[in-house]
C-alpha cells in the first residue's frame, strides 16, 4: 500500500466533508504535517487554532513553536520521525473544546490516518486527545507519560498521554518534575520506545 496515495485520498476526501457544522467557518481542513513514509510516532492533538486554520497545519501557531523546541531537545525529527494530527480537521470558532458530534463526525479520518501510518506509539496531546482514546476519568497530569494499548480498527497500539503545549505557555519553570520537565522526560520516553 502505497501511504501518499491513500493519505491524497483521503485528505480530498476530508475537503469535501460537510458532516458537522465547522465545515461552514473552517478556511482550510488541517489534515496533517510530517512524513508518512519515515514517522515512526504520530502525535494527536485536539483541533486547529486560528493560525492553523489559515495555513492548512496543525501547531503552527505559539503552541506548536514550543513544541517544536520540545521535540528537537528530544531528538525527535518532526519532518522525519513525526506524523502530526488532531482529533478535528476543522477549527471550532474561538477555539473552543470540540464537541462530542464534532468528534464523532471526524472520527474516521483520524482512525484512517494511524491505520495508514501504522507508528509504533501514538502521543495522545492533551486531555481532548487522551480521552478520545482512553477512556479512564484520571487527569492528564496523572497519566501522562504512562504508555496504555490502544485498538484502532482491530489493531493494537501503544499510546502515551502527554502535556499539550498551549498548557506550557502558562507553566514556564524548567525546574525538575514541572509539567515542562515531564513533557520532555514523556518525548524522551517515547523516542526510545520506537
């Protein structure tokens, strides 16, 4: 299977869906960033903000610029290791949090981009992604970094809740077990476990 051809696909097909109403205010569907042909990790997210919308690209905006100093200090290669993606491919207005039909009408497009990647571990960013997959009312802050299985389509994968980096804005110590410290600890974590 060729992953460009079927991911080509699928992002038209993602272009033409009208399945909830954020497809009448999106700019532009943010399908995707990464290689799906080297990323060994994809990376979930919960929605597309302001500036990712405009451009089409998840974590382009404040967010995406400190996770991208995360990842190079965790020597994960966003243009090679990474695939990145959110539970929505389109921005509900004023960012706010996706709701339970916005999820569900988008749903199929995100289980269609890990089946396609197939990644050895999955980063479940932030409390919207984690609970789109797990399903355990325990906070982010207490879970994150542990690795749970997950079923996508009937295949099983390792799946890691980590901070989302909008939350980091707000948290700026580097001090030892500061949620900056975690999510470096959880990238480092996650890069050796592929």
């Amino acid at each position: 299977m060729d992953k460009s051809i079927s991911l080509e696909k699928l992002k038209n097909e993602c272009g033409k869906c009208f399945a909830c109403e954020l497809s009448q205010t999106r700019t532009n569907i943010v399908f995707a960033d990464g290689n799906p042909k080297t990323a060994s990790i994809i990376l979930i997210g919960e929605a597309p903000g302001e500036n990712e919308d405009l451009q089409g690209i998840p974590f382009v905006g404040r967010a995406g610029k400190l996770l991208n100093e995360f990842l190079a200090s965790a020597s994960i290669s966003r243009e090679n290791d990474l695939y990145i993606i959110n539970t929505l491919k389109c921005r509900p207005p004023k960012n706010r949090l996706p709701s339970m039909k916005e999820k569900e009408s988008c749903r199929h497009f995100l289980l269609s981009q890990i089946e396609i990647i197939d990644p050895k571990i999955i980063l479940l960013c932030g409390a919207t992604a984690m609970k789109s997959f797990i399903a355990d009312k325990t906070p982010i802050s207490k879970i994150r970094g542990e690795v749970f299985e997950i079923e996508v389509n009937g295949k099983k994968y390792k799946a890691m809740p980590i901070f989302h980096p909008s939350y980091l804005l707000r948290n700026h110590s580097t001090e030892e077990n500061t949620p900056r410290d975690f999510m470096l600890k959880d990238l480092k974590k996650a890069k050796n476990l592929v």
